[in-house]
C-alpha cells in the first residue's frame, strides 16, 4: 500500500515538501538559536565558532561516506534518516541549555545532516532529468523564502515567551516530517545494486575515486570545490558573530512594548526574506536566458562580490540599519545565485557519482570552516569581531576572479545552449 502510494506521488512536489518543511522548521530554530546561544547558554565569541567548528568537523568526517551511502543504497534512506537526526539533535541542544549539551547536539544534527547533502539533489535530479531540474531549484528557493517569511513571524512569537520554545518545536517538527516524507517519497529512477559487503565496500571505493578524477579533469568541478573551501574559510567567523557583533554594538528599540531579540531578530528575518524571495522573483524574468547558459560565470561572480561587500559592510557599518542592510545584500546575492550554481555543478556530474561529488564538495567547504573557525574566533576574541569579519571577507574575495576567469570546458562549448522555454514542464503548480 505504502509502496504504491510512493509510486504514484509527483517527485517535484515531495520535493518542495521536503525542502520547504526542512527550511520551515529550521528557520524556526535558527531565527532564534545564536540569540538562545548568547543570552541564554552564554557563550563568548570563541565558544560560538568552536560550535560551529565542531558542527562541521563532524560534517568533514561524514560527509563523503554517506554520500556514497546514498549513490550506492538508496537516496530516499539516506534523506529520511537525514531529516529525522537533525530535529533530534535540535531538540537536544534546545531543553539543554549548556555548552556541552549544544556541542553535543551539533555531533547529532551534523551526522544527520550529512545524510542529506548531496543526495537531496541527486534524488530530484534522477527522478525529473538534468534537463527539468534548473527551474525546479529556482522554484525550491521562493517555497523555502516564503516558509522562511512564515516562520521567521512564528519564531519571534514564540521566542517571546521563551527562546527555547522555536528550538524545540522545530526540532520536534523535523521528525513529524521524516515520519510523512516515509509514507509518500518516491525513488523511481535510482536502482541500487544488491552487493556483498566486500563488494559494497570496493564500489563505494571506486566511486570516490570517479569522484575525484572527475573534479581534476573537469575545470568547472575543480572550481566549485575550491570556492567551497574558500567559503568554509570565511563563513564560519561570518555565521556565528554577526549576531554577538550586532548585540553588543546597538540597543535594541522597544518593539511593541518589548525589546526583546527574539522578536527583533525575526523581525530582522522577514525583511531580509522579503528582499531574498524578491530577488529570487527577478531570477523567474531571466530564468530561461539564464538556465540555457551553460556557462554562468559573469552572474556567479558578480553575486559572489556582493556577498563579499556585504561581510564588510557588516563588519564596519556606523548604524544597526546600515548593519543589518548590508547582511540582507549579502542573503539576496546568495538567493538569486544558489540556483544558477546548483544547476550548473549537476551538468557536469553524471548520475552514478552524482551524490558523492556533491558530497565532497560539501566536505571542502566543511574542511574550510573547521580549519578557519577557531583562528577567526580567536581574533574575534583577541581583536574584536570586525576584525575577524575583515579577516573572513578577504578570505572570500578570491571565489570572485576563480569564477569570473573560468572558461568553458570542451564539454560545455560541444553542448548547444537550449532555446529560452525548454528547459522542462512548468513547476508552478
């Protein structure tokens, strides 16, 4: 019954479930977790990234094995167990408020969440084609933004009475989702091959290895992986101390009688989602022109420069205002850009590595947040926290000239551009 129900479910519509819900109850954690990190457990600059560091140290040693897992078992497991770990470990790390039980949760929710990068976009990637899936990416970015919008509001409700509660709810929420997700997910164009344990083993070898020969030989590959251990470099210091960074720098306004940063904070998140899903609106105006370009260097880069201004900005703003405007310039760039990237990397990947190369592209920017979060907070602790926020966006001003003087392979220039209108069935519905 169960089967037959997965059978006939639309994939590109579980898609958006899954990728909805997850941002849904993750907005409803995160609007308020560094606050909840801050003012409830405590925490100093240092201690923040060491979390964040051991989140993706924990994401660096799992990451391509679960990968593999994914491209040789079933992609559909490897998202389920995914989802379900992660609101585990959020609802730890929320009805525990030390520091031991926050690193604790992050070992659980980075295990988890291993499970599900990469594989989430090779599942939708086989089940609709390479071809369809560009503009299902850009329509997964206005569902998330719009979830986001919601609960971003409900967070800052919520978080009023007490920070905790959009913590735990969330993560609550994220194990209604993988128990739902079981009963309608389908997985009709993966066929895993039944395998000894030896055999399984020497496969998920073999693959790893495709996987790497792939990322030299092809330079848009290569490219990605080296940009994501740029990001990794610089993101965590970002992540973690633009929160503390704006706290402590300005007073919070009484909001509705209350100066809570809670409600101030998802205040701050629905005006940056509005602008997000508005740019990501714009994308839908260029969408065809932009998919059929096979080689999308001049917008990667260009959004990648803004993304490196609005760190600064954040890092040297006079005004909480000029502060928090220049955290949303970075946001949009990433909203309008994340699709065009995605799209692009998947064209280069055949399906069989295709959740395994993701996965090590995942593992460098995991590689590069352990190694230049501790050194980054340390500053930030030493020299103050726009000093670190300068640091991290030096760090990211090189992805800017690695995509702009990226050349088009032979594979690309062999590859006609597809007419504006063709590039799948309409995913508005």
């Amino acid at each position: 019954m169960l089967t037959s129900r997965r059978a006939t479910a639309d994939a590109a519509r579980v898609y958006y479930w899954l990728t909805a819900g997850q941002t849904f109850f993750f907005c409803l954690i995160t609007t308020v977790n560094m606050v909840y990190q801050v003012t409830v457990v405590g925490l100093n600059p240092l201690e923040l990234v060491l979390v964040g560091t051991t989140l993706e140290l924990v994401c660096f040693v799992f990451e391509v094995p679960t990968g593999l897992l994914a491209d040789l078992r079933s992609r559909r497991l490897s998202i389920l167990i995914g989802v379900a770990g992660m609101g585990a470990g959020f609802t730890l790390e929320g009805a525990v408020p030390t520091f031991w039980a926050v690193i604790l949760a992050q070992v659980i929710w980075g295990i988890s969440y291993t499970f599900t990068s990469g594989a989430t976009q090779a599942w939708i990637t086989d089940e609709v084609g390479e071809d369809r899936v560009g503009p299902i990416f850009t329509r997964e970015t206005q569902l998330g933004l719009g979830a986001t919008f919601v609960a971003t509001a409900l967070a800052g409700g919520l978080g009023v009475i007490n920070v905790r509660i959009p913590i735990i709810t969330g993560g609550l929420g994220l194990v209604v989702l993988a128990i739902g997700l079981a009963m309608v997910m389908p997985e009709r164009n993966f066929h895993p091959v039944r395998r000894t344990h030896r055999e399984a083993w020497a496969s998920m070898g073999h693959s790893f290895t495709a996987g790497l020969r792939l990322a030299r030989n092809r330079p848009v590959v290569r490219t990605f992986v080296l940009v994501s251990l740029l990001v990794g470099l610089s993101s965590e210091a970002f992540d973690r101390l633009w929160t503390p960074h704006l706290l402590n720098q300005f007073a919070l306004p009484s909001l509705f009688g209350s100066n809570s940063p809670a409600l101030w904070f998802a205040v701050f998140g629905l005006i940056g989602t509005v602008i997000s899903l508005a740019m990501s609106l714009l994308l839908n105006k260029v969408g065809p022109e932009v998919f059929a370009s096979h080689h999308p260097n001049r917008l990667v880069a260009a959004g990648m420069g803004l993304q490196a201004l609005g760190i600064l900005g954040v890092a040297f703003a006079p005004g909480m205002w000029l502060l928090l405007g220049s955290r949303w310039l970075k946001d949009a760039a990433s909203a309008v850009t994340w699709p065009v990237e995605s799209a692009w990397l998947n064209r280069h990947i055949p399906s069989t590595i295709r959740a395994t190369v993701l996965s090590m592209n995942g593992q460098a920017n995991a590689i590069g947040q352990v190694v230049g979060g501790p050194p980054l907070g340390a500053v930030a602790n030493r020299f103050g926290i726009p000093a670190a926020l300068t640091v991290s966006a030096i760090i990211w001003a090189p992805t800017v000239a690695l995509f702009a003087r990226l050349r088009p392979d032979q594979a690309e220039r062999e590859q006609p551009p597809e007419p504006p209108g063709e590039n799948g069935p309409s995913v508005e519905s």
